[in-house]
C-alpha cells in the first residue's frame, strides 16, 4: 500500500513552543484497529522469526514486495514503537547494553563486560520424572539469593503404590545483565506474518477506517 501516512489526519504543530510558529505535521498518533475477525483468525497469519538486521521495511519488501507495507506487519503484531518492540540488530544491541550498563563498570571494565560477569536473575527448577511414561513436570521460579543459595541441587526417587517411582530433581541456574538483554530482544522476534494473499484485503480495510 502505497503513501501510508497519507491517510493519516494532519495537525497544527506549536514548533518552538511560544505559540507563534506553526507547522502542518501528520498526526503519527492516529489510533486505529482492525476487526478481531481479521487480527484473530489464524489461517491467515504464520509464525515467523526475525533474523538479525531485519528490519520492518525490510521484511515487508521481503515478503510483500514493497517497503511501504511494513505498516502491516506492526499493526498485526500490535506494534507502535519499533525502537522499543522490535528486536535490535545484535551490533547495536551489543552498543546499547554496553551504555545502559557503563554507569556500573569499574576498574577499566566497559558496561558490556560488567553486564556478562555480574548477575541480574536467579532460578529454581524443580521436575518430576515418571521413567515408565516419560512424562516430565517441570517448574521454573526465580528466587532471591539467599534461597538460591540455600537450595542444593538434589535428585530424589519417590517410590509409589505398587512396583513404581518417579524422581523428583531440583537444579538452579543463573542470568547474567547480558543473558537477560539478550534473551529479552530474541523474545521480540517471534511475530505474526499476515499471507501475501490476504494483503489486498487487508489494506482495504484500512483505507474503509479512514474513509
């Protein structure tokens, strides 16, 4: 869909704030939604994972032809500030722990070495296992330090009525500042893609909201 934002509303803008000068600028906050039938049938969408330096412009040329649509693959993912939703490039994402981490370093360390030797999260994992059924229960929880470090790694059998058992097993792990940056951009990558062939249909329904 071409000219996206000219179905945006356009507004008086204060520019230097002292209510002499004005501008004619798009109103960028134009609030917008398509039917629940559309955003919530899952036959129209497939999953897709983002891979480094995909941008929105450059997938929506990717996959739909035209970097212009890239519009839809927000709008459909809820998205209304990719710099804060959309997963980072890994060189950038590398730049921005190294800054946001920086006030914290010491004695010659860069924010990015402090944030992959000091610890942001700890964790419990308790599981059962049922050796006849394969079936495994698992629970994951985080934990203060102390408990983290009260908490001994342990695996135990259970013995139940009759000839059965099932062991029970408790581990712990760590996340670094940096493992949790990370894991917390990948969770961004996971997105819905809307069909090619539904496109057409899909800007129609955008352009009926503006009409």
């Amino acid at each position: 869909m071409s000219k996206y934002f000219n179905y945006f509303n356009q507004v008086y803008y204060d520019i230097f704030g002292d209510n002499k000068t004005y501008d004619t600028i798009t109103n960028l906050t134009t609030k917008f939604s398509f039917s629940s039938a559309i955003k919530d049938n899952s036959v129209l969408f497939y999953k897709y994972s983002v891979i480094d330096g995909e941008t929105p412009e450059v997938l929506a040329h990717k996959l739909y032809g035209s970097s212009e649509r890239h519009w839809i693959l927000l709008s459909v993912n809820n998205i209304t500030d990719p710099r804060l939703e959309w997963p980072i490039e890994q060189r950038s994402l590398m730049d921005l722990i190294d800054k946001n981490y920086a006030q914290y370093a010491a004695n010659g360390q860069s924010g990015l070495q402090w944030s992959q030797s000091n610890i942001h999260s700890r964790y419990i994992i308790e599981k059962q296992l049922n050796p006849i059924t394969s079936d495994i229960t698992s629970r994951t929880y985080a934990v203060d330090s102390n408990t983290y470090n009260t908490t001994e790694i342990s695996t135990t059998n259970i013995n139940l009525p009759g000839s059965g058992f099932v062991t029970n097993s408790t581990e712990k792990f760590t996340q670094t500042f940096y493992e949790y940056e990370v894991e917390k951009n990948d969770d961004k990558r996971t997105i819905k893609i809307l069909k090619p062939e539904y496109v057409p249909a899909f800007e129609q329904e955008f352009r009926n909201i503006f009409q």
